[in-house]
C-alpha cells in the first residue's frame, strides 16, 4: 500500500478504509485502559493525525509503549471517525514499524517548549516544530506564487550570475571569491594582489543584484525576471538583514516609475492574497501564536491601495510629526528604520510608496529628475518590517549616464556593457528588487529574519 500524507487523511472525505501513514511522533500519552494516543506529524501540513494503539499490538510492550518525541513509525491501520473531540478522523493502528528512536534524555525537542533563540542553535531540527515547519510552508507557496505571477504576465524568469566581476554594483559590500591561498598571496607592483594569478584572472565576488544583468535581458526581451541568491558583506545584525538572502528583481522595458510601482503593488496584493487562500492552518497558527491580527492585517492590504507620496514631502511630515526620532529627519538624509516604519505604521496605517529620492543617497543608475537633485526611485515601505521593496526607472540616456557614474566616482569604461544597452536602442526601463525573506517575514509575523530562512547566514554566524 502507498504511504497516505497526513494532510491527505485529515481531509479525506472517506473513514472505514485501511491507510498507511509514516511521520515522527509529536506526543505519546498512554491511557488507562492500555492504549496509547499518539500525535504523529509529517511535514505536509500543521496539524497531527491522532493514532489509536492498542496493547494487543504485538510490539506494544517492547517498543509502542515506549515512544518518546521525535521518534519515526510506519503506521497501517483503519481511518475512522473520532470519538474524542479536536478532530474529526483518527487511525486505529493495526501495525506500527519503529523506524527509529528517539532518546528522550537527549532529543532537544521534548514536550517542552524552546525558545526561538535556542531553536536557531539546531538549524537541522528546528523544522520539526510547528512554527519552522510553518514557515517552509509558507515559503514555498510563496516561491511558487512569485513564479506563476510572472509566468502569468508574460515575464520571462532569467538565471542571473552568482558569482561576478562587477566590483561595484553600487548595492553593497561584497563576499570575494577567490582560490589564491590566503596565506600565501603574490602582490604586484602597486602592493595589491596579483588576481591574473586568480580563478578567474581578475578579482571576483558574489552578486549583491542581478539588476545590471537582468537589464541586458528587459532590453532584449522585454519582462523578465529574476529570483536568486544575494550576497551582503554588511556587518548588520539587525532583524532584517542577512548576509546571504534571495530576492526577486523584475525589470520591464518601455516602463517609467509609475509602471514600476503599480506592479509592486499588484505584486504584493497577489501574494498576499495568495498566502491567505492556500496558507490558512499555518497563517492561523502564527495569528495565534507568533503574530495576532496577522490575518486582519494581511486581508486588509491585499485590498488597500497603497499610499504613494515623495520622498520630500514624507520628510516634511516627519519633521512635522511630534515624535521623538532617534535620527533627526531632514532633507537629504537616507530614511532610517524608524522613519520608514513610522510612515507605515503611524502616518499611512499601512503600506506606502515613497518615490523621488535625492540623488546623493541613491545608485548611479537611477534616472535624473528634472528638478536635477533627485532620481526617479521608488521605496516601498510596509508596517513592522519598513522597506520591503527597493527599485527605480534606470538612466536610458548615455550622457547622464556617464555623469552620474563620474559622480560616483565609477569609471565607465568598467561598464561597457551597461552602457551598450545606452548607445544601441536605449529604452525607458524600470525594476525592483523585493527581500524575500522580508516579505516571509511580512506574511508570517515571524519577528526576526533568522527565523524565515533554513540556514541563516549573519556576521560571526554561518
Ligand atoms: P536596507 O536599507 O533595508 O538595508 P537596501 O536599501 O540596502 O536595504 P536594496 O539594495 O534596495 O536594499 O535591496 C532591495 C531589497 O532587498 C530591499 O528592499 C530588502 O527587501 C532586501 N534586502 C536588502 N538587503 C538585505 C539584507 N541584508 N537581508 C535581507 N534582505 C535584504
Ligand atoms: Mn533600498
């Protein structure tokens, strides 16, 4: 007989039948009457399947009776009504294989709770709990989400470099890869390291974006896509940064920023509405246990228009507000977390698009305004979580390319490519990248980013 998934058994329409079902125990408590309930869990979903067994099972003495947490079993038996309340079907086992034990002086994850601190420290057991197990779930529905979204509107996905010779994509810090011996580094003339003895005979890294890439395919293809690792040497042990995280960049040619807002918001609105249609248990599960008014919340802006307001008069109505800033807002500045969660989730009471930033804050490839202090970039900022969504209009003209790329300091023939996309059939084009795990984070509650993602990788943490 195939193995059933739970999931599968607790909405079978069908009792009366003979299954099999295998997981890992959850509970055991053992009755009076000399039978055990067992809690078994197998991943495909949040809630456990109770099994009945019975001590005329005929290893019930040597192994049943003694299970313990963690423990894996093969169940056969007969799916039937419940007679105890909390469920509606339940297995009356007529056989149960111990595939292995657990001990319990040693399984970290006993009846007792852990903390999510503690948890982060067994990375390789941690999904077995509702809250990780929870969280993949809603991982990948939102993966396959992201996908279909695109698919759907004619978006091609595109595989972007993990590992490149850009050294300044202009977002971030970046990991070196290299396979000369550290210890043992030949230098040249100037005192650097000599890379043409390197891998790749020139200094490489991991990729901070796949924008400049992906733009080279909108300027062929017209909608693409990208959705991958990224890389971030930044010393942030905040709750919203990891050094290696994955994000979503879509980039449309013959599109300005107000294209490029409209599909952020169609974007998340979709996703939202997804999660709450395919994800109720575990949604239901972190509004209970991790986040409550999580589903109120998510139901009301997968409605909402978001706001959109520009970056000058957003920093207007900080200056104006009454509230204590660590920061003093003023023009100019770079937004801090509590600015943007304050228009969030203070001024706005929900998600807001805040467009127009001052060029000296922003990257090179962002269009000029014509007011010639400001880019046409675009941050999309959400309660709790502050900035979700970073994108802009790119500079389609090559002499304000050229400018704002010696401005920065950036010498353009290190950008031939780039600038190619500039001088044969230059295209009004706009993108953004959307955190991933910041958007798990969004839809789950879950407090810190550490706690989205299997195995988080953060400063002095691998
Ligand atoms: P922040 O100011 O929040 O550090 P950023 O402006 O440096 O982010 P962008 O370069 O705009 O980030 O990247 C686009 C998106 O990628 C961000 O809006 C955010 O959702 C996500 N992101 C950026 N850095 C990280 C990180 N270290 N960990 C997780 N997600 C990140
Ligand atoms: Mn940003």
């Amino acid at each position: 007989m195939k193995r059933s998934r739970i999931k599968d058994l607790l909405n079978s329409k069908e009792s009366g039948i003979d299954v099999v079902t295998a997981g890992w125990v959850r509970t055991r408590r053992a009755s009076k009457g000399g039978f055990s309930f067992i809690e078994l869990n197998d991943g495909s979903c949040l809630n456990n399947i109770q099994i009945l067994a019975f001590n005329d099972l005929p290893n019930y003495d040597s192994e049943i009776g003694r299970l313990h947490p963690g423990a894996s079993i093969v169940v056969e038996g007969e799916l039937v009504q419940s007679e105890g309340s909390g469920q509606a079907l339940e297995i009356k086992a007529a056989k149960i294989r111990v595939l292995g034990h657990a001990d319990p002086m040693e399984y970290p994850l006993g009846k007792q709770r852990i903390n999510l601190e503690r948890l982060r420290e067994i990375p390789h057991l941690r999904a077995r709990t509702n809250s990780f197990g929870a969280v993949a779930r809603v991982r990948d529905l939102l993966t396959f989400e992201i996908t279909r979204f695109f698919h759907d509107r004619g978006f091609l996905y595109v595989h972007t470099p993990i590992i490149t010779g850009s050294d300044c994509e202009g977002a971030g810090a970046m990991f070196q890869v290299t396979t000369l011996d550290p210890a043992n580094i030949k230098k040249d003339e100037s005192g650097q390291p000599d890379y043409s003895e390197d891998f790749f005979g020139q200094r490489a890294a991991l990729t901070v974006s796949g924008q400049l890439e992906g733009e080279t395919y909108a300027c062929a293809l017209g909608n693409i896509y990208t959705f991958g690792p990224t890389f971030r040497a930044e010393n942030s042990n905040t709750r919203r940064h990891l050094s290696e995280f994955w994000m979503v960049e879509p980039e449309m040619a013959f599109a300005d920023l107000s294209d490029d807002a409209d599909l952020a918001q169609d974007f998340l609105q979709h996703l939202f509405n997804a999660v709450l249609t395919h994800c109720k248990s575990d949604l239901e599960f972190f509004n209970k246990r991790i986040k409550p008014g999580l589903i109120e919340r998510l139901e009301r802006l997968a409605q909402a228009t978001f706001a959109r307001i520009s970056y000058t008069d957003a920093i207007e109505m900080l200056i104006d507000s009454d509230q204590g800033f660590e920061f003093d807002p003023h023009w100019g500045m770079d937004m801090q977390s509590e600015h943007e969660r304050y228009l969030a989730e203070e001024i706005f009471k929900g998600p807001v698009v805040v467009t127009d930033y001052p060029k000296d804050i922003k990257a090179f490839y962002m269009r000029r305004n014509d007011d010639g202090r400001t880019v046409a970039a675009m941050d999309v900022l959400l309660p709790e979580v502050g900035e979700i969504i970073g994108g802009s209009q790119r500079e389609e003209r090559l002499d304000h390319l050229i400018d704002a790329m010696r401005a920065s300091n950036l010498d353009p023939k290190n950008y031939t490519e780039y600038l190619d996309l500039r001088r044969y059939g230059s295209v009004p084009h706009a993108g953004f990248g959307l955190g991933f795990e910041r958007l798990v984070q969004f839809c789950t509650g879950m407090h810190n980013i550490r706690d989205v993602i299997p195995y988080p990788r953060a400063p002095k943490r691998l």
